[in-house]
C-alpha cells in the first residue's frame, strides 16, 4: 500500500511542476488581448534609487484587420501622472520571445517570456523611447535601473 501511496505523491508532484513549468504565452489570439503589467513597491524604489519607472503595463493584440500582433507599452515615472506610451508590431522571436520596434525610432527590445512572468529586456546598445504629454522618456540598456523589467499577466475577468 505504501508504494501505491508513494507513486500517487511522486505523479502528484511532477504532474503539479509541469504544470507550473509552463513559460506565459506572448502571441495572443485573434481577438484577445494578452496584458502584463506591474507597479513598483516603494521599497523596490527605494532599492533602486535611480529608477524612475513607477509603472508599466504591455499590451499584445491583433490590429483591427488582424493581420498582425501589435504591441503597445505604457509606463508611468515616479511622482508623475503622465503616461509615456509607445508603438510596435509585435515580431515573433526565438523561444517564444516577442521583438519590438517602437514606432518613430523608437527603439528596440526584447519581451521573453517565464514561468509566470516575462522580462522586457534592453539589450547592447537597445534603448526605448516614450512619448508623453509634455516630455519623452527614454530607457537605456546602458542604465542598469532600466535594462530588464519583470511583469506579471492580469488575468482575464
């Protein structure tokens, strides 16, 4: 009996880490819309001096004919009420990882994607820039405080 009991744990656990070993999906269906975001603690930003992404979120969706993904990216800076946005088709990559290339010269970067999360990446000489109401914002992959982002998904209501 005890071997039953110890075949039924084992299946168990590998059965439960498979199922948590599933990386998050980055190519949306047609007509959904995969988002990721995440809101800065302050004791993250008090870890990260230098940082001044207080907020940010992704989007990924078909455009309106549904003959490409698009990919738009917000982010909010601390003490700020602006939102700096930019615009990319959303290029499938190696991995399931997803290329982008704001609108504008905008820059380019990487969304890779994790269990649980995925992390936009700046890479080399990768910047990204964000238009905003009064200003542009610019992230650099030579700034350490603004070279990897984690987001989580917001689950669908």
């Amino acid at each position: 009996m005890n071997s039953i009991r110890q075949l039924i744990i084992v299946f168990l656990i590998t059965f439960v880490s498979v199922a948590q070993a599933d990386p998050v999906r980055l190519s949306p269906k047609r007509g959904e819309m995969l988002t990721f975001q995440r809101t800065y603690s302050h004791e993250h930003l008090a870890e990260n001096p230098t940082q001044f992404v207080d907020r940010m979120i992704v989007q990924i969706f078909w455009d309106r004919n549904n003959l490409e993904p698009q990919l738009v990216i917000s982010l909010w800076k601390v003490g700020d009420t602006d939102c700096y946005e930019g615009q990319s088709l959303a290029e499938p990559g190696p991995g399931g990882s997803v290329k982008l290339q704001l609108e504008g010269d905008g820059g380019t970067a990487t969304i890779e994607p994790n269990e649980g999360y995925v992390l936009l990446k700046l890479r080399g000489d990768d910047y990204l820039g964000f238009e905003g109401q009064r200003e542009f914002v610019s992230l650099s992959a030579k700034d350490p405080a603004h070279r990897t982002f984690k987001l989580y998904p917001v689950k669908k209501k």
